[in-house]
C-alpha cells in the first residue's frame, strides 16, 4: 500500500465503524427474527419482506453481521497493519457495501441510514483512490507498467 498516513488512519477508522455498526446491525436483525420481542427500534417491519427471497430477517443479519461487518473488521485490520493487499481489502469492503444497499434499498424504503452507509462505501473507495495517487493525478508504482 503506497503510505500515507493521513489516509491510512481515516480510513482505517471509518472501516473499522462501519465494522462495528454492522455487526450491531446484524444482531439485532438476527435477535428481532428469532424473537419479535427482542426486535430493537432499528428493526425493519416484516412486511417488508414481502415479495423477497426471505421470510425473516435472520439471513439479512446474518449476512450484515458475518460477511459485511466480518470484511470491513478484516480490511481494518489490514489497514492498520499495513499489509501489502490492505488497499484491495478495503475497497472490495466498500463495494460489499454499496452491493448491501443497493439490494436494501429494493425491499425497504429510503431511509437516511442508507445514505449515509452508501456515503460511507464511497468514502472507503475514495480514500484507497487518493492513498494510491489516482485521485490527485499520480501514478502508483504498482500501478505503473
């Protein structure tokens, strides 16, 4: 990962947020569709599965907790670490997000939590752009050929 730390930490930390906030997320979806009575305020209604693949909202947590909180925690710590493939990590984490609201947004309606988790994939992506040089007009020694 070409270094620069003003870019490293920022997005380390809004990876590491997301991480948090979608495993929370997806607790609670899995505690609401296991028990309705333990279903928090951020639960969506089950009406709005009508019509999907899923008859509760147990998978979607599942998914949200595991695969999206589990690649964002990942990405972090990549991050963090400075590994050699953090930067791809951290990207591939902000279009899992982008995927997961795109597909939200079919079966709940607009809510500002999915903008602002869109903004934060896009913020993802826009900083392993800017760490890489792409985004202020550099070329990265391993993206050079």
């Amino acid at each position: 990962m070409h270094e620069t730390r003003s870019i490293r930490v920022p997005l380390a930390v809004v990876l590491g947020l997301f991480s948090a906030t979608a495993f929370a997320g997806g607790i609670a979806l899995i505690a609401g569709s296991l028990d309705p009575s333990l279903g928090l305020a951020i639960t969506p209604p089950p009406e709005l599965l009508e019509g999907s693949l899923f008859d509760s909202y147990l998978l979607p947590g599942i998914v949200l907790a595991v695969v999206l909180g589990g690649m964002h925690l990942v990405a972090c710590i990549m991050v963090l670490r400075r590994q050699p493939h953090a930067d791809l990590a951290a990207v591939a984490a902000g279009f899992a997000a982008l995927i997961w609201i795109f597909v939200q947004m079919v079966f709940i309606p607009f809510s500002v939590l999915q903008a602002v988790y869109f903004g934060a994939g896009l913020l993802e992506i826009g900083l392993v752009l800017l760490q890489l040089g792409v985004l202020r007009g550099e070329r990265s020694p391993r993206l050079a050929g």
